[in-house]
C-alpha cells in the first residue's frame, strides 16, 4: 500500500511535467527538450533556497516555478527572435542549464536533510488531521504523512489543472492555441504569434520547473541528473492520456495527461517490483513513445491494406 | 497658384496609397523575382477594386506587401492616413480583413467554428483573459452563420476542418469581416473551390462588400469576376500596374477586351506559344 501510495503522489508530482510537454508537444507541436533542463533547474532552485537560505518551503516551491519560466522564456526567445530551430533550441538551452544548475548547487547533489520542506510540513499536518502518524485506509495501515502528500498533490495539480483549462478558454488562451494550429491566420487576426509562443513556452517549462521543486521535496534531494530523459516520460504521459480519453478537447486532454502520468507511473512501479532492472526504465521509456508514435500509422496502414485486399 | 491649387484639389484622400514600393526576393541569386518595381497606386474609400495580372506579375505581392506579410524594400505604404510600411503584419491587422487562396490558410482547422469567431471577434485588439465564447459572440454568430444557408448554425462546437472548402471560405469571409475592416483583402479566395461552391462564395462577397460598404482589394484569376464585380481593374504586369480602367471605363469592358491586352503584353514581350497556352488555358 505504501508502495502505490508513493507511486500514486509521485504520478501526481509529475502530471504537472505532463501537462507542461502537453503545452509544448500539443499546442505548439514542438518537442521541446528544455524541459529536461527546466525541471532540474526548478528543484535546484527550490533547494538552494531551502537548504542554504532557509526560506519558506511555499515560496522555495513558488521560485522554481519561475525558474522554470525564465528557462522557458529564454527557449522561446531563441526560436522566435532568433529563428533557431525548436528542438536546437531545446537542446542550447538544455545544455546551458546542465552547468548553470551545477552553479546554483554548488554540487551535483543537495540532500535537504533537517530543514523545513513540504514533506515535513505534510508530517506535522498529517499528525493534526489524522490524530497519529498511521492511519487506516481501507483496513490497511498507512502513513498519514504519505497520505497528506497525497492529497496536498491532489488537489494541487486540480487547481493547476483546472486553472490552465479556464486559460485556455480565454481570449488569450485561445489565441495561443490557434498559434499553433494556424499561425498564418493568428497574424491576418492581429495575434503575435511570437509572443503567445515566448509566453507558452515559459508556461510549459514553468510546470515543469514546479514538478521538479515538488519532486526534490518528495525525495528530499535534488539531483543534477534528475531531468535526464524527463521530456520523453512526459511525453509518454501525454501519449497514454490521450489513447485513454481519445482527447478531442482541451479539458479532456488536459485531464488525459493527468490520468496518463499516474498510469504510467503506477506501470514503472509494478514493473520495478516485478524484478525490472532500473537502468533499463530510460530504454523502455523512448520504445514505449517510439512504438505509440508508429503503430497508429502502421496500424491505419494494415487496415487498409487488408480492406483492399477484400475489394 | 490659387488656381492651380483649387485645380488639383483630390475631393477625397486615398484610404490606400503606395508610393513607388519596390521589393525583391532572393536578390542576388538566380532565383531573383521582382515582383514590385515601383508601384504607385491609391484606392478610395469605399471602392472595389479587382486586380488582375498573369502568375508573377506581382499581384499577390501587392496584397501581401499591403498585409505587411514582409517588409517591403523602400517606399512607401499608407493606410487610412497612417504611414504603416514599417508596421508587423499582426499589427496592420486592426486595419485589414484577409481571405486567402489556400481555404487551409484562413481557419484554425482542429478550433471548432466558434473558437475561430472568437478570435475573429479581437481582430487587432488586445486579447486578454476575458472569456472567448460570450453569450452575446455566440448567440451573433449563430444568427449570421444561418444566413449562410449552409446548416453550420447547429455545428458552431465542430471543428473547422471538418468542413469543406467552400464552407470554410465563406467563414472564412465572415471572420474578415466580423469587425468591419477598413480594408478587405481577397487573393483569389475561390480559385481552390468547386464551381458551385466559387459561385456561393462570390455571391456571399459581393452581399457582404455592398452591406458593408467595404473597401476592397480583390485579385482574381477569373476573367468573368472581373467583369460582373467591383468598380474598377488594375491590370498588372511585371511588377507595375499596367492598366487601371475606372468604373465607367469597366461597364464597356468585356472578356475579350481583357484577353486582347493580355494578348497585347504576350506580343509586346514575345514570350513563346507554350507561355501563351498556359495563360489562355488559365483565362478563358
């Protein structure tokens, strides 16, 4: 139980790195690699300011999602104003981030050992709400502590979730979604297209920024490896959102990448106690996204092939 | 002095004036076009006026070159009295209404129909985090998309891609023209539909300019919409204006006329028979 509940909060933790490539791959149909810079950035932010600066653990959280942004910013600014291409930028900034994250370390790896974080504030919470550290859940004993992670994520990434749906319905929400639809059309209706880009650009790495502040306080470490790859898992997280809800729309897509993060969490999870090699989980990542990328074609194509053959 | 000027006094200034706009692409390589060799044109308020002119003659050019879709070389472009030639084409976009060829270009194709009203509904203002579908956006448009007559007004939540080229063209159209433009732009905007549909799509123009009272750039590749619409033909050729007939000089005009000088600049620049096949095959 411990064990799905960890997978469970660390599903939710990383819906947020979901619904920030789903921006960027969706919306704007860019793969954007950023994000794997971006998300180690928000943790070492987070945790330089927790540990060195004993700040608040709300506003340490805050700070990595702007850190996210600025990284998202300078990604968009490269592509836009300097016409480099979206992946190349993505890659510039990503290795930008790799040295400028060990600067604000200071170390490749910050333990946030006896200093203040969410996951302590969820300990002293979770004794208040539910009257000791274990609780029953179900006839099964669990952490209370784990538990108020839980539901701290929960109903975080709700609002997070429900608040970029109201966004996308707006004026200027639905501007950027025709940027990346049409462009052409945006400019002839008077939209800046560049702009709306800078802008999504900064609001997909800035969640992914947060998903690495929420996910360092979880593990209680930041690490400067931590974003390696993270842009395909998010990927993944999109893609099985999207298989689940067969998304049409904005809000079910948007609850599709929630939905496929925890899946896809939940399936690493049963995998690695089924004996699965961690090494191996990268690997498997990039065939699962390799395989949902193709086989729709090659599938279409079969069907096709053998409605031919009958006529 | 007086006299001369009270002579040349203009009852009306242009809403539309080019002066001697120059633009080259590619310049320098072998593939250099110069499709704009010092224009000047200027169009009055209220005027419609068809453009015609055979493939690279710069016709389209000078639609673009009006929409800000590049920067233009040097000269000089006016808009309602503003100097607008250094200004980016989202900007112009407050001005000018566009419908373009490709029925692709015009609409957001996986929005459905009442996400691209609502970004027609801001054409050049400020997009901000007001709701897009108001009541009041939603409650218009249904009333203005039956007037189609083409069974949209049930469909406003579909996407836009699924429809055909014609409807999106005439969407297309009423997006352009949602909030009045002082200046519509149309390239060939039914020279990829069907027939039938071109015909809905010119008849749906032609209401919606004279309600409207429009000021109107239309180029075309159709002879006989040259003749029935508008008030007035610039003819272009090689990047200039070759002929400009006024509205009393279009009534006598016919078909014939036009490929007669079309005929005229095909001698004058003795281009082969097979160019000349290809532009009467495209003309009549």
């Amino acid at each position: 139980m411990t064990l799905l509940i960890g997978a469970l909060t660390l599903g939710v933790i990383l819906a947020l790195l979901a619904l920030g490539v789903y921006i960027s791959y969706r919306i704007f149909d860019i793969a954007d690699i950023t994000v794997d810079g971006s998300l180690t950035f928000g943790a070492a932010v987070t945790g330089v300011l927790l540990v060195k600066y004993g700040v608040h653990p709300l506003w340490a959280t805050s700070a990595g999602f702007i850190a996210g942004m600025m990284a998202g910013t300078v990604s968009g600014v490269l592509q836009t104003r300097f016409h480099i291409n979206a992946l190349l930028s993505g890659i510039l900034v990503m290795t930008a981030l790799y040295s400028v994250n060990l600067h604000v370390m200071g170390r490749s790896n910050i333990p946030f050992l006896g200093v203040a974080t969410l996951s302590t504030y969820c300990e002293t919470m979770a004794v208040q709400v539910f009257g000791g550290p274990e609780t029953q859940l179900w006839g099964w004993t669990v952490s209370s502590a784990d538990l108020t992670m839980l539901l701290l994520m929960l109903t975080l990434v709700g609002a997070i979730a429900t608040g970029l749906w109201a966004f996308f319905r707006t004026d200027l929400g639905t501007a950027m979604r025709a940027s990346g639809d049409n462009p052409q059309m945006v400019k002839a209706l008077g939209g800046n297209v560049e702009n709306y880009r800078i802008f999504g650009l900064a609001l997909s790495n800035g969640l992914v920024g947060l998903a690495g502040a929420l996910w360092a306080q979880y593990q209680n470490f930041a690490d400067v490896q931590m974003g390696i790859g993270m842009v395909v898992w998010g990927l993944a997280s999109v893609i099985i959102g999207e298989a689940l809800t067969g998304a049409t729309g904005v809000g079910i897509a948007i609850a599709g990448a929630i939905i496929g993060s925890v899946l896809f969490r939940q399936l690493v999870a049963i995998a690695l106690s089924f004996g699965l090699n961690p090494n191996d989980l990268k690997l498997i990542t990039a065939v699962f996204v390799f395989a949902a990328l193709v086989l729709p074609g090659m599938m279409k194509h079969v069907s096709l092939r053998k409605a031919q053959g009958a006529a | 002095m007086t006299t001369h000027a009270q002579a040349s006094a203009v009852p009306q200034r242009p809403l539309v004036r080019l002066n001697n706009v120059y633009k080259t692409f590619h310049a320098g390589t072998v593939n250099e076009v110069r499709p704009m060799r010092g224009i000047n044109l200027e169009i009055a308020e209220g005027s419609f006026v068809i453009v015609l002119g055979g493939n690279g003659s710069g016709k389209s050019t000078l639609l673009n070159a009006l929409a800000g879709s590049f920067p233009i070389d040097s000269g000089r472009i006016e808009l309602d009295g503003q100097d607008v030639s250094r200004w980016p084409e989202y900007r112009r976009a407050c001005l000018i209404g566009r419908v373009f060829q490709n029925p692709f270009s015009g609409t957001a194709p996986n929005m459905s129909i009442l996400d691209n009203f609502s970004l027609a509904a801001k054409r050049g203002k400020f997009r901000g985090l007001g709701w897009a579908h108001s009541r009041h956006l939603q409650d218009e448009l249904r009333d203005r998309v039956r007037e189609l007559k083409m069974g949209l007004e049930d469909r406003l939540d579909s996407a836009i891609g699924s429809l055909s080229g014609g409807q999106r063209q005439a969407l297309t159209l009423l997006m352009a023209t949602w909030l009045k433009p002082r200046l519509l732009l149309l390239d060939e905007h039914t020279a990829a539909l069907d027939p039938k549909s071109a015909d809905q799509v010119i008849a749906l123009t032609d209401r919606i300019i004279a309600r409207e009272g429009l000021t109107t750039l239309m180029v075309t590749h159709s002879m006989q919409q040259a003749i029935n619409l508008g008030d007035r033909i610039v003819m272009m050729h090689s990047g200039n204006v070759l002929h400009d007939f006024n509205s009393e000089q279009k009534q006598r005009l016919r078909v014939d006329d036009l490929l007669s000088r079309f005929e005229n600049v095909r001698r004058r620049e003795l281009l082969d028979e097979s160019a000349a096949e290809m532009l009467k095959s495209r003309y009549i």
